[in-house]
C-alpha cells in the first residue's frame, strides 16, 4: 500500500508540474504553480523559510520522500527505470553498491562553491535536479507539444521570425536544445541500467537531503529474525542502498520508494520509527564535518544579494557604426537587478516556456548559461504582460502588476545612425515613434534634409520594452536596441 500510495502522488505530481511547461493559458499555473514553488533549490533561493523548513522537516521525520514525490528529476528518473525491466523475464535486476561518499562530497563542493561565486552561478545550475528538468521540458517536451496542436502555424510562425534575423537565434536554440538532450540522454542511462545513480551520487539536493535522512524518525528496518537472505530486496532497490547480506540499509541513499517492503515475501521489511544509529546500521558518519562545511558554502552562496548601482539619465548616445551588441542584457520586469538575477535564477526555463511573444530564450554565455536572457527579433515584451513574474519559483523575477510593470525601466533604446534606413536608404520611417508604447522616441529633423526625420531616444522616459528594436525595417541587423539596466528603476 506504501509504495501504490507514493507511486500514485508522484505520478500526479510529475504530470502537473510537466503541465506547467506546457501551459501556454496560464490555467494550470492558476492551481498549481505552487508546485514549482516547493522545489528545494527555488524555494531556498527565494529565500521562502516556511518551505525550506518544510521540506527539511519532512526528510528529518519521513526520509528522502522529496526525491520520490516532489522532485521532478528524480520521478522521471523512475519512469526510466520502469521502461529498463520492460521485457524481462528477471526484473528484481539491482544490486547494493558502496556509497561513494568522497565523489557525493567534492560533487557537493563545486556545486556550492560556483553557487557562491557571481558570474559562474550558471554552472551550478546545471546539476541542480529542478534545473535539469525545466531545460527538458522546456526545450523538449514544449515544441513537441507545440507542433502536435497546430504544426502548421508553429512552424510558419518560426520560419516567418527567424528567416531574415541574426544566425545567432537558430545557434543558442540548437545550443539549448543540444545541452537539454544531453542532459536527458545521460539521465536515461543512468536510469535505465542503473536506477537512481544520479540522485545519490551527483544530484547535491540529493546530497543534503541523504545526509538529513540518515537520521530521520521513520525509515526502513530489516527484521534479522524474519530475513532468510533471498536478497529480493537489495535486487529491487533502485537506490542501491540494501546492504542484504549485513541486514544494513544506507538511509542517506534510501528514497524511499518502499520497493523492497512491496517485494519482501517474508515480511521482514517494515517502514516504522526507530533510532538505530547510522555507525551501528554499517554505514560510519565520517563525513559529517565534510558534509557542514559545504552546506555551509552552499548557505553562503545562496544569499547573495544585489549591490545598488546608480543610472544615469539624458538622450541615447547615438553611436555610429555599430551593430547592435548588448554591453548589458535587460531582464524581465521585476528582475530589479543583473546581479539579483544572475544569483537567483536556477534556469529552469518555466518563464522560457510560458513567455507569449518569445521574447525569453536560454543564454549561451558562460556567465549565464541557460538562464533566460531577453530578444526582440520575435516579439516584443509587452508592458501588460507580466506571465514570466507569476511562474518564477525563486524570486528572480518578482511578482509584479501590469501598471508596476509599464513603469519600470528595464533598459533603453540605443539608436545605431549608420543602420538606419532613413539614413542608408534616403526614406522616410520612423516606426520606432509611432510604433512606441510610452512615448520616449521623437523624430527630429534630419539635418539637411528637411523632409527626413531621425529618431531620438529619451532614455528617462524609456522602459526598454524592445518593441522599437522588433518592428524596424533595417536589415540584416536592427537600426535601434535595447541596452538594458544593471539595476531596474522605477520612473
């Protein structure tokens, strides 16, 4: 009944919190978007106490239930597993191998430490369970699902914003979706032959949350009196951790997934309190000094905040022939600053996935691999909009209104003289004042040529919306960009 009750939550939990991927309405977000919220890595980034608490309270009484029921990563990993005993005549094909604690450690330690140090946060997130699985969805699961409901206006729509932009669209997409794949391919590996290898020897949530779980209330326990050593259990257990020789459980692998309770024909495997030490459960606590150092490194790493940087006012420079390259890149509304973004953010891609216009991609850079980073060949980030700032898990992109949103600044339009067409071509346009959703573009006279009016920017009035720089007519590269803010302001 354990394991039936647990399969059946996970189950419902992985479908809901894949939904929220693929919720182009917004209506599962509506119910379940507090499903994205309780993941460990976003919710202590976002500094939610209740949650982290929560969660670590639920391991100290209950064990690594987390990894078999709310975390996303590790429920696909089961399914994995599953398909790997399709066909086969002996599907109890596990065995118990010996915790590699030093590998779970310096694994630990890297993770901590580029958590810790701005500008390579990144790269932790590429390890972090949740991550992995937003850059699956979002990069996978999400065109897949596009294409099947209307393929033909997907792909219209793809060939019709990318056709005549930059060549670096289509590489961070196939760089994005290279990364997504590869990640998915080594999981499915893992899984299909080896079960939960990658919880419980690279996953650093997996990490803290073994170490809290080998001294939880309720766990596991072998009845020695009852055990006539047929080794079913150790054969099932997908977390390697049944040490069925000794009667020794490694609880800080344990997830809990009550395989062995279910396979036990002897009943000599029950899931009830007890206060069985882990040294005298044949597993040495010698890295638990090890263990809060990281933890320590890791706590440090996640409260980073962001330094107040002041911005400077006046008209755009107008820089002569240039193309458009972004010094620094405008976040969402609600980002309030690069450096708040760039530590907060885990690169799930859930913003990615529910962005309307396709303003948000993954980055490329190694500074902010795979968070999202903000392009206007597809659309423009609308001022009403504000779906990125409902879905966010962490807080890197604070919860906003649409009137906080049309008056915060997330950047400003920068016109680029020798791109423009009335410049190059001897035309008239100006659709970047026209076309301008708050009024900071103005045509002034081109001198010389009375009849021609250029563009001037009034980055005080600005909000680096980026719908000028998506509906100029200069080509190959935009006449006028956005250049985003360090720190968001309000104007």
């Amino acid at each position: 009944m354990l394991k039936k009750i647990r399969t059946t939550v996970a189950v419902i939990v992985f479908a809901l919190i894949t939904l929220l991927f693929l919720d182009f309405t917004g209506t599962i977000h509506a119910y379940f978007g507090w499903l994205a919220k309780i993941q460990f890595l976003p919710a202590f980034l976002a500094m939610n106490i209740g949650i982290v608490i929560g969660l670590i309270l639920l391991t100290f009484i209950f064990g690594r239930l987390y990894c078999s029921v709310i975390c996303p990563l590790g429920i696909m990993q089961d399914i994995f597993g599953r398909f790997g005993r399709i066909g086969k005549k002996n599907k109890y094909r596990y065995s118990f191998s010996k915790n590699h604690a030093v590998l779970r450690i310096v694994v630990l330690v890297v993770f901590s430490v580029t958590l810790a140090i701005p500008g390579v946060s990144a790269i932790a997130h590429l390890i972090a369970p949740y991550s992995a699985f937003g850059r699956i969805a979002a990069n996978l699961l999400a065109p897949v699902y596009a294409l099947g409901n209307n393929c033909l206006a997907y792909i219209a729509e793809r060939a019709d914003s990318y056709m005549f932009y930059h060549v670096d669209v289509w590489v961070k997409s196939v760089f994005s979706f290279i990364i997504a794949a590869l990640t998915l391919g080594v999981l499915a590996v893992l899984a299909w032959k080896n079960g939960r290898t990658w919880c419980n020897n690279i996953c650093p949530i997996g990490t803290i949350l073994g170490y809290i779980s080998k001294y939880s209330i309720f766990k596991p326990f072998i009845d020695t009196e009852k055990c006539n050593n047929c080794g079913l259990c150790s054969r099932s257990c997908k977390a390697a951790c049944i040490d069925g020789k000794n009667h020794a459980i490694d609880y800080s692998r344990c997830v809990d997934c009550f395989n062995c309770i279910d396979t036990c024909k002897h009943g000599a495997i029950s899931y009830r309190r007890h206060t069985i030490s882990p040294a005298a459960n044949g597993e040495p606590d010698k890295s638990k000094r090890a263990f809060l150092t990281t933890s320590a490194l890791f706590l440090a790493g996640a409260t980073v905040k962001a330094q107040e940087k002041k911005v400077d006012g006046g008209l755009a420079v107008i820089q002569d022939k240039q193309i458009p390259n972004r010094t620094t890149p405008p976040k969402p509304a609600g980002a309030q600053s690069l450096k708040h973004f760039t530590n907060s953010c885990t690169a799930c891609q859930l913003c990615v996935s529910v962005c309307p216009n396709g303003v948000l991609r993954p980055s490329s850079d190694i500074a902010s691999l795979m968070q999202p980073e903000m392009q206007f060949e597809n659309g423009f980030c609308r001022p009403e909009c504000t779906r990125c700032s409902e879905v966010c898990p962490t807080g890197a992109i604070m919860k906003i209104t649409p009137a906080e949103k049309s008056s915060t600044q997330i950047g400003h339009a920068v016109w680029i003289k020798d791109n423009c067409i009335v410049e190059t071509d001897g035309v008239i346009c100006g659709n970047c004042a026209r076309h301008c959703p708050v009024g900071a573009i103005i045509l002034v006279n081109k001198e010389g040529s009375p009849n021609l009016k250029i563009p001037v920017v009034n980055t005080e009035r600005c909000i680096g919306c980026g719908e000028c720089e998506y509906i100029c007519p200069a080509r190959p590269f935009s006449a006028i960009y956005v250049e985003g803010n360090e720190v968001q302001r309000e104007i």
